[in-house]
C-alpha cells in the first residue's frame, strides 16, 4: 500500500530529493517535479513537503506543505 506522507527536504541533487520522514528515516531520490524546481516556491533543503514513496522505492513530491508552488 502507498501513503501520502508528509517530511523535511534532506537535500536536492539536480531533480531529486531525499526527504527526512517522519519516523527519522531518509527516503531514497525521489522525483522533484518541474514547478518545484525554480520560481517561487522552488524547494530548499529543510522545507516541509507531502510526498508518496512506492513500493519500488521511486517516488514523486506532491508540493510544500505550506500550499506554496513553483512559477515555471
């Protein structure tokens, strides 16, 4: 089963992310999507994000917990 969850940016290399979750754990890279990566709202290490990790370890950012979104 997947669940949405919710986590701090660990670190970004290029379009991916590893996220600290919450039971202290760090995902594997999983997958940036363009309008998180510049503008705005582009991601920084240590913001609060929601996100879904499957069960083949590939995942994807849904957005910033605070609603923010990127601008291109």
């Amino acid at each position: 089963m997947n669940v949405i969850e919710k986590g701090v940016v660990a670190n970004i290399d290029g379009n991916q992310a590893r996220i600290n979750t919450s039971s202290g754990r760090v995902t594997p890279p999983i997958i940036i999507p363009r309008n998180l990566r510049s503008g705005a709202g582009s991601l920084q290490k240590g913001v609060e994000v929601v996100y879904v990790l499957f069960g083949d370890q590939t995942g994807i950012i849904l957005g910033h917990m605070d609603g923010e979104v990127g601008e291109g």
